[in-house]
C-alpha cells in the first residue's frame, strides 16, 4: 500500500519553475532518499509535501492513516534554530502540538510521549539541558526526538546530518534506520548519497534531470553512476 503519491507535481516560486510535472508514488514503510544539487527544490519539495506550501500545480495524497497519525518533520537548521533558547525536554514536547490538538497546558499522555521519544533516541540524561549548549550532534538527536513525537507512521528530514562530524552522522543514520526498522517511513534529503544509498529502498535524484526508483535502479542508472562515481557531487 503506498503512502504516498505525488502526480505531475509542479513546484516553484511565481514565475519560477522549480520541477515540472513530478510523478512517484512511495510504498508505506519505505526508505525515500532524497538528493540533488543546491537549490533544485528538494526542501520546497517537503514543505509541499507538510501542506506549509501551496504547488504550482499537481497533486499530492497521503495515505488517510499517515495524515490522522501526524507526521514528524526536522527541518533544515539555520543558525538562529541553532541558538534556540528551550530546554531539551521543551524541545521534544513542542513536537506533540503537530498532532492536532492544541491546548494551552501538556497533557499526561503528552508528556509521557516525548519522555518516550527521548528514551528511544536515548537523550533522556539531556532533558533538562539547554538545547543551544548542546553539541550539533546532540542537538539534531533533539530535533529527531521532536519530529517522532509528532508521528508514528511518517518522518521527514531535511538534512538532518549537515554539519555532523562522520562519527556523528552515522550514528545518526544508525537511529534513522532503526526507527525505519520499527515500521516509520522515512522520507529523508542528504547531500551524502553513498551512506544514505545504503539504508534507502528508493531514491529521488533533483536536478536538470529528475530520477525516481529503487535504490538498485538508481544505482544501475546512468545518473546514478554519474553520481555515486563522484562521492554524491553533483552531475
Ligand atoms: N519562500 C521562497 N520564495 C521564493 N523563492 C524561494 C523560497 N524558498 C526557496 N526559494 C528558492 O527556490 C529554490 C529552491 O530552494 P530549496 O530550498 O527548495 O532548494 P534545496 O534543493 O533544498 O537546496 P539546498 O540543497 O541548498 O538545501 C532556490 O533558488 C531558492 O532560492
Ligand atoms: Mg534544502
């Protein structure tokens, strides 16, 4: 069952084309990866898909359970985002009001929740740190407990390695993984295609040429080949 499916998804700014007339559709309890040059549209893309941003024209479904279930979303950090002042534990809370219901005080189930989603990416001994004097690592592991405490079903990340020495961007996507070996699709965009191709059933390649398959058909493609020959620089 997929879910979700974009059909002739055409994406930009005014009078700006950004992608024309995309067409895939994800399996549930995929693996997306999502890579290509800087500025191709691969954030709009996600903020499309999060209903943030209104296509140019096209349309996207997600599957009825997934949409109910929320979906968890780290965005791409700026600095600013880097500096925020909130304690861990208020970080992960704030993921919960994706889920719908707005109130003005955390509820029980809430915060037993988010003390869930720490335990599980194993910073429950940060919570009560300040979240801009943790380390980049540390801290897009709280962006990740906040984006899971939006969802069971659906996580999409921008990114969420930029910045990270290689010790901590694998860990990072060991988590990534395992979360996707608990049942979440993961719908995901890295600049580093080879460690990424490997956890990824499918990848969508933005650029002059857009590619979408399987990890396998990207990698037999001729942009592919281009692609992954060259350490994930740009074709
Ligand atoms: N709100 C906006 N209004 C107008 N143009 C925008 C807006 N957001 C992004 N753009 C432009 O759209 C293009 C694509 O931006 P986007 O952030 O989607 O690229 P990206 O593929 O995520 O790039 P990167 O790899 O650098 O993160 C860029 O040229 C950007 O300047
Ligand atoms: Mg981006």
């Amino acid at each position: 069952m997929d879910i979700l499916t974009c059909r002739d998804l055409t994406l930009g700014y005014g009078e700006q084309i950004l992608v024309e007339k995309l067409n895939f559709h994800l399996p549930k309890g995929s693996y997306l990866c999502i890579v290509g040059e800087n500025g191709a549209g691969k954030s709009t893309l996600m903020r499309t898909l999060l209903k943030l941003q209104e296509p140019l024209s096209g349309r996207i479904w997600l599957d009825e359970e997934a949409a109910a279930g929320g979906i968890g979303y780290l965005p791409q950090q700026t600095q600013t985002q880097r500096d925020f002042p909130a304690s861990v534990k208020e970080i992960v809370l704030s993921g919960c009001q994706a889920r719908g219901s707005w109130h003005p005080f955390y509820t029980r189930e809430e915060r037993e929740r988010s003390h869930r989603c720490m335990h599980r990416l194993d910073i429950c001994h940060l919570q009560d740190r300040s979240y801009r004097k943790l380390s980049g690592g540390q801290q897009q592991r709280v962006l990740l407990a906040r984006a899971l405490a939006a969802t069971d079903q659906v996580l999409l990340l921008d990114e969420p390695v930029t910045g990270l020495d290689p010790k901590a961007s694998l860990a990072m996507y060991e988590v990534v993984e395992k979360l996707h070996q608990e049942g979440i699709t993961i719908i995901m965009i890295s600049h580093d295609v080879r460690a990424s191709a490997e956890n990824a059933s499918h990848i969508l390649y933005m650029g002059d040429q857009v590619f979408f398959g399987s990890s396998g058909e990207f990698a037999e493609s001729p942009i592919g080949q281009y692609y992954l020959a060259r350490g994930g620089q740009h074709a």
